[in-house]
C-alpha cells in the first residue's frame, strides 16, 4: 500500500534525529498526566461499578439461605479470625508495594526486586488462604454454588476479587522477571507506580468485602422453610413446573 | 506514547518489511490491513463492517415484516421469528450503530484535536478484533440453528437452562461479554486520547462538539459496561455451574420444586442500569455528529456551545437514574415508580436544549440543503417525534398501557432510525470526502434522502396505531380478524421501501468511488481541523501539529475571528503544553502559541514517528473468540484437577496470553 511505504519512509528519515532524545524522555500530554496512567484510573473507575454490582447481588442475597432454610448458612461457615489474618496479608502488601515504587524511584532496582518479590509473596499467599478457605466450606461444609444462595454469590463475589488479586500476582511477577533481567530502571517507575494503583485498588475493594461478607453478622438460620417469604411462595406455586 | 518520538527499532515483528506501493502482493496488503494500527484504517474497518451488519440486521428486519405482511402467514416460524427479532434488536444495537460510531470516534477524534494517532494504538487494534470476534460469535449462531431466541434484554427466567436448554442463549450471553470487552477498551482510549492529546491552545471548551459527544459516550460506556459484564457473568454462571441467581425455584433430584431465593428481577435491574446509558451510547454520538454538521451548513457557529457540551453531561448523568422506567410493569411499587418517573421527565429538558440549540443554529443562518444538511435536519425533526413519545413512557400508566405493545417499537424506532441511523448517514455524506477525496452524488444522496424519510415514516408512524390498538410486539402472528391488517400491510411496504433505500445509498457510494467529484481538502467550508488537510488525510495526519486558539479554529484561520459571534472565554485561557502555561490568548491574531510553536519546532516536528504495526491485538481478540467458543460448545472436554474444562478454552486462553505477552514486550513505537 501506498500509505505503508509513507510510513516507512518517515521512520527512515527519523531514526538518527530521535537518538538524540532518547528513550526516556515523555511527550507532553494535554493534562500532564501520563496516558497509560490516565487509563489505569478510568479502568479502575469501571472496575468500581464491576464490583459495586456483584456486592450489590452479593448483599440482595446475603440472607436467602436463611430464608429458603437451606444451609449451610452464613454464620455457621464464616472464620473470622482465619479470614482477619488473610486480609492483614493483602493489606500488608500495600505497604511493600509502595516500597517497591519508593525504591525504583530512588534508582534502588535491589529495593525495587525485594519488594516486588514481597508484595507478589504476600498476593500468593492470600490466594493460598483462599484456596484453603474454599476447599473447607466446599469439602468440610458441603457449601458449594449450587447449595443456596449465600453459596452462589459468595464464591462469585470473593472468587472474581481473587482474580483480581492472580491477575496482580501475575502482573507483578512479570515485572519481576523484566526487572531481573535488567529492563527496569527509574525511568520506568511509572510501570511500577501503576500495576501500584491497580495493586492498592484491589486491596480497598477486598477491605468492603471484608467487612459486609465476614464482619457484619448474620441472621441465624431458621430450621424449616417457613422463613421463605410469602411473596416468594406465591411466585413459586404460580410457575409452571410439575 | 505512541505516535512520536520513538526509534524505529529495527527487525521488530514481522510487519516491518519494507513494501514499495509498485510491489505490493496481495498478501502484504492483507497482512497491513492485519496488522494495522492506524486510526483511519481501523475507522474504515469499523465502518465496512458496521455497514454490513446493518445490512445484515434489515435484512432480518424485512425479513419479519414479510411475516407480518397479512394476518395468519406462515412464511416463518414461531421460533425462526423468535431468532429473527432478538438477532435484529442485537445486531441493530451492538454490530451497527455503536460500531457505525465508533467508526467516526476513530476516523475523526485524532483529526479535530490535532493529533497523529489516538493514545494507545494497539489498545485500538484490539478493539476492532474484539468487535469482530463478538459479532461473529453472534452470528455463527445461525450455522447451528441455535441463533439468540429470548429477545434483546434477555429476561430471566427465560435464560435459564431449564427453558432455554440449547446453546441460543450461550451464544448472545458469550457474544454480548465480549463486545463489551471491545466497547470498553475503545473507551477507555478515546477517553485518554481526548483528554491527552488534544493540540497546544486546544482547551476542552475549544474542542469541536463531535468530541464533546465522543468524550460523554466513552464515559457512559466505562461505567454502564461493567453491569452488564456482571450480568452476563451471573447468567453464564446459572448456565455453566447451575446456580440460581436469576430462578426462584428450581427441581431437585427428587423431581420435587425447592425454593431457592434467586430473583429473576436483579437480572432486570442490573440489565437496565446499563441498558439504559446505552439509550445514549446509541444517541449522544449523533447528537454530535447533528451538532457539527448543522453549524456548518448555516454557516453560523453552533449556538449555545458550552449549553450543548453541558447538556450532554446532563443527559449522560441522568441516564444513569431512570433505570427502572424500564421496569414500571414490574410491580415495584408507587414510590420507585414516582421517583423514577420523575428522573426519566427530567431528561426531557437537557435533550430539549439541544433540540432547541440546533434550531437556534439554523435560524438566520444562510441555509444550505446539502444531502448531509437534510439527513441532519431529519433527526432534529424525526427525533423529536421519538423524544415526545418517550416522555409518554415516563408516566407509569401510560407506560402499562403501551408495555409491550407496537407503540413501543414505534418509539424507539423513532429515536435509533429517526435518531441514530440519520446522523449516521448524515456524517457518512459529510465526512464521506474526507474519507475518500471524492464527493458523493449530491443528486442521488437528495433522492436517497427523500426516500428514506418517506419509507421511515410510512414504516414507524402506522406502528403508533397497532400499539394503541393493543398489537402485541414479538409476535409471529395475528388473527384476521384482529382489524390489524390494514396497517400491517402499510408497514411491510414501507420497510421494503426503506431497505430499498440502502440500495440506492450503495449505489450512490459505489459509483462515487469510482468517479465522484475530487473533494479537495475542504468541500463544506468546514470549521474543524480535519478540513485543513487533504483529502484523504495523510497517514500522519498533520505534517505539523497546529495550534489552537479558536473554538471554530478553522473559520477563524480563513475568516478571521470577527466571524460569527465572539467567544468571551477565548480572549483569556491560556495557552498550556503539559500543564504549563506558556502564553495567553489574549490576542488571538497575534499567535498567542508562538513559544509553544517553537518548542515543538525544537522537538520532534521535523520527524514524523508513527507507532508500529502489529499483528498482537488480533491475537488477543482470536484467544477471546476460542475461549468462547470452547464454553459455547464445551467440548472437547478435558479434567483439570476436579473440573472439565473444554479444551478449545483453555487453547483460547493460552493464545490470549501469547498476545497480550507479545503485546507488551514489543516495542509500542
């Protein structure tokens, strides 16, 4: 195409001149804020709605397996000192994250390594706590998604939060790996500051959930299904089954 | 940064072989189209392909209508009509008016503000494949018989697998997920490319009013996308793993009927809280575009700039709180209905501005009826039409009696054809030029023109009637002697006359391309800066970047600035690169940016860097489509640890991950 060979010619004619400005130096923007960071905020502004919806269901749903009567309920599964020291974990990484930032801004890639590796440890290990806390209220509790409805929006709500935090993991990791491999240096801090801000993100969503699926106390199951609402029975017997 | 300043690293992927326009095989073209990152292109493919689903989305249309023809027919099926309208209101809605959209964003936005490309290229790449994958993954649903059959909202309980045990609802839920992933990676760059890259002096109240719209769009895309991916994750999740989040009550192994607090009604809600933002993702880009072209062709300034700007906020705020209009029939009760119905009046206001604006700009200016001009003009009317029944719905009495009925169809159909579809055509006739260096037939577009209107209107107005006759939408039939038919038959033709229209349109484009009049750089005495350069642009767009200190900066390089009315805000904001100010506007003649010039003169003017193709974003967008797919059709399935998983998903994501690692690892530019 002739629009190709345009494009080649231009780069051609501009190699030399651009060495002279180097790699680092960062085209200005209309706000001053770089792009990639701007898109990190608007991401995460979308993700807030994300979650704002899934704890939207997960609170319309917090009390319906006491009201069908079909446990395990809420109150009879949920560790809250297990899952306390999990979300010190998460938080903590926060702090080892903005260690991280703070050394490569310095030029400290030793510091930056150390405490990437830190903040990645401390991901891996809520995520393994995670693990465990699943497998006790699948395998002990006979909790599972298709058990009630505290089973379904509980494992999507803190299942999809612990995406989130594996995305992170995997994200810091790599950048982990890049920096090994000498590919990180404080003109890149940027790089560092926002896989930070989705870092520091996921931790402030995980600090809500903390507090609405563990925190706050539940309704105690009721023993047969007479707690359904009448609303519902009425709904139940008008739908075409049987 | 993408577009400047970087070397070209040498040997980088395989798009850098160097190919002279003599030379060019059929395969080089390919693979650049493939691999290509550069807006226009990717404007044009959104535009094509758009184009085609439209055409594909009347067809089913008609296709309806032919059905509807006569009382009693039985052309098609109860369930072909079932897979008819949900494709219809799907393709309509997601593969041709917000793709048909996006084509502008892309063409346009870099264009008006300045800039050489839009902020993240390849993000760009990525959103076209995304889209591309998610319309075929719709579509492939015909090959299989199994095409989407629960109509465009997909109310619960229908999903669920216990009514809709075939893979129709798999498709629409998959597909929908992953348009939604290509909407919002679109947004995301235009809102950063508008708020980024706008040129020295260009202040966000000088920017062209089409930005204005683009800006608002991507803002409602980024938050009213993520309640329907939660939405579709949750309905995936009741297909896939056999919760209940959107069925009240299900059978157990006993064959017995157990309660188990799932609410179909969440589904509702939080489909509606992004389906009605989406009311104005299809709607505020044709405003904009309605808003650029009517200016320019009563050659006066857009009367009440900022009001305009601001009442696109407004609506777009707005919009976010009237959801439950859509749901008044649902027995939610008096109050959400009186608070919503007020929400829902309140958004009559800012829309009546604009409509009163336009009007405002058109009164006293020297009008020319140029074919954009009238199809502009179409929506100011034919959109009204649409507004004023919109707000009949606003009243929940109103809206039980007409709920589901044609009057309904009429409705919406007033504001997406009269609305949506009108600038649509109106800006392909506008920027048409632009795009190609050729004009489209003026005489031709006045009959293409004509046409459209008359067959609209004979189509949609009749339907006012059956719905208040008590014609129920979605039905494949109606008895002889329900008195329907009269106004069925109207109807039938005038979608046939209406999809007769298109052809006259294909035509028109097909012989202009071939030998239309040379546009030259700027046809319309334009004011924005794309008319400053040729037709079509230069693959860099603006040999320098130019400066800013005009909201109509273009009238104001060619006619000074005592044209039209004066703005009081341009005498004194300042000029600023990257936050800094570096002069004021206070004269705008006497170059208020001369400093700002000459920094980037001392930059990197002189070279002209453009980002590198890349075949990674179609990668990615190909993982997104096997992922689906494999879910879709779950097979062939292997264990992983306790689960099965289909093997084409995981493949799927494998090939997601080799993008988005390529993706990073090259260099952007």
């Amino acid at each position: 195409m002739a629009t190709t060979a345009v494009q080649r010619v231009e780069h051609a004619g501009g190699t030399g001149h651009v060495a002279e400005h180097g790699h680092s130096e960062h085209p200005p923007t209309s706000t001053g804020i770089d792009h990639r960071k701007m898109l990190m905020w608007a991401f995460l502004s979308s993700d807030c709605v994300f979650f704002a919806s899934l704890i939207a269901t997960y609170v319309i749903y917090r009390s319906r397996a006491q009201e069908a009567g079909v446990g395990p309920y809420p109150s009879e599964v949920v560790d809250i000192p297990y899952t306390s020291i999990s979300a010190a974990v998460l938080l903590f990484s926060s702090l080892t994250m903005v260690l991280a930032l703070a050394a490569i801004q310095r030029d400290d890639v030793r510091g930056l390594r150390v405490w990437l590796a830190a903040t990645s440890l401390l991901g891996m290990i809520f995520l393994g706590g995670q693990y465990f806390e699943f497998s006790e209220f699948y395998q002990v509790e006979g909790l599972s998604l298709q058990t009630n409805m505290f089973g379904a929006s509980f494992f999507t709500l803190t299942g999809l939060h612990g995406t989130h935090v594996a995305i992170g993991v995997i994200w810091l990791v790599s950048l982990l790996v890049v920096s090994l491999r000498g590919g990180v240096s404080k003109k890149d801090s940027l790089n560092v500051e926002i896989v930070g801000l989705y870092w520091h993100f996921v931790d402030i969503v995980w600090i809500i959930i903390f507090t609405l699926v563990y925190l706050i106390p539940y309704e105690e199951g009721p023993e047969g299904v007479e707690a359904a609402p009448e609303a519902m029975l009425r709904l139940m017997n008008a739908l075409p089954f049987s | 940064m993408a577009s400047v300043a970087r070397p070209q690293t040498q040997g980088v992927g395989t798009g850098q072989a160097v190919v002279s326009p003599a030379r060019a095989t059929k395969t080089a073209v390919l693979w650049s189209w493939l691999t290509t990152v550069d807006h226009k292109r990717i404007g044009l493919l959104y535009g094509v392909t758009a184009f085609i689903y439209l055409m594909v989305g009347g067809l089913e249309a008609m296709i309806m209508r032919a059905q509807l023809a006569r009382p009693e027919n039985a052309l098609v099926g109860q369930e072909a009509y079932n897979q008819l309208f949900t494709m219809h209101g799907t393709t309509m809605i997601f593969l041709a008016i917000m793709p048909l959209s996006s084509a502008f964003f892309n063409y346009l936005i870099p264009l008006q503000i300045g800039a050489r490309d839009v902020a993240f290229p390849r993000l760009n790449a990525f959103s076209f494949w995304t889209f591309a994958a998610g319309g075929l993954i719709l579509n492939l649903s015909w090959l299989s018989g199994e095409a989407p059959n629960q109509g465009w909202y997909g109310y619960a309980p229908l999903t669920n697998a216990l009514y809709s045990p075939n893979r129709n609802v798999d498709f629409w839920a998959l597909g929908l997920q992953i348009l939604g992933v290509a909407s919002l990676a679109a947004s995301f760059n235009f809102l950063v490319t508008i708020l980024n890259m706008r040129a020295p002096g260009m202040t966000l109240f000088r920017m062209p009013i089409f930005c204005w719209g683009t800006l608002i769009t991507s803002v409602l895309i980024v938050l009213a996308f993520p309640a329907i991916t939660v939405a579709l994750i949750l309905l995936s999740m009741d297909r896939f793993a056999g919760t209940h989040f959107y069925i009240p009550s299900t059978l157990n192994a006993a064959g017995e009927l157990v309660f188990t607090g799932g609410d179909p009604l969440l589904w509702q809600h939080l489909f509606w809280v992004f389906g009605h933002p989406e009311v104005y993702i299809l709607i505020l880009p044709a405003f904009a575009i309605v808003s650029e072209i009517i200016p320019v062709f009563a050659r006066k300034p857009l009367f009440g700039y900022a009001v305009m700007a601001y009442a696109i906020a407004a609506i777009a705020f707005l919009g976010f709180g009237v959801w439950v209009h859509h749901m008044f029939t649902t027995g939610l009760g008096p109050t959400p209905n009186a608070v919503f119905s007020a929400t829902t009046m309140l958004i009559a206001i800012p829309t009546g501005v604009k409509i009163f604006n336009w009007i405002g700009t058109m009164w006293g200016g020297q009008l020319r009826f140029t074919t954009p001009m009238l199809f502009a003009v179409g929506l100011v009317s034919q959109f009204t039409i649409g507004g004023i029944s919109g707000v009949m719905h606003a009243s929940p009495p109103v809206d039980t009696q007409h709920n589901d009925s044609y009057f309904v169809v009429a409705h919406f159909h007033y504001v997406l054809f009269g609305g949506s579809i009108f600038a649509l055509l109106a800006g392909i006739y506008y920027w048409f030029p632009k795009f190609t260096g050729k004009m489209l037939d003026e005489g031709i577009g006045k009959i293409h023109f004509w046409v459209t209107f008359a067959a609209f209107n004979l189509t949609f107005f009749p339907m006012h009637f059956l719905g208040l006759e008590g014609m129920p939408r979605r039905y494949s039939s109606y008895g002889g002697g329900s008195g329907w038919g009269f106004w069925n038959v109207i109807v039938s033709s005038g979608g046939f006359l209406l999809g007769a229209s298109f052809l006259i349109f294909m035509w028109n484009v097909a012989k202009s391309l071939q030998n239309g009049k040379p546009a030259g750089d700027d046809p319309w005495d334009g004011a924005t800066l794309e008319w400053s350069i040729s037709s079509p642009p230069p693959v860099y767009n603006f040999r320098e970047i130019p400066i800013v200190n005009h909201r109509d900066q273009l009238w104001a390089d060619k006619y000074g600035t005592g044209h039209g009315q004066s703005h009081a805000d341009e005498e004194t904001l300042d000029v600023k690169i990257a936050g800094q100010t570096i002069g004021t506007g206070e004269v705008p003649d006497e170059d208020p940016a001369e400093e700002a010039r000459n920094r980037l003169a001392a930059g990197d003017q002189h070279d002209i860097h453009l980002p590198n193709p890349s075949i990674y974003p179609l990668i990615a967008a190909s993982g997104l489509f096997f992922t689906a797919m494999g879910l879709i059709f779950s097979w062939p399935r292997v264990p992983v640890g306790t689960i099965e998983l289909p093997f084409l998903t995981l493949g799927g994501v494998v090939v997601l991950l080799v993008g988005i690692y390529g993706w990073s690892l090259e260099p952007a530019s």
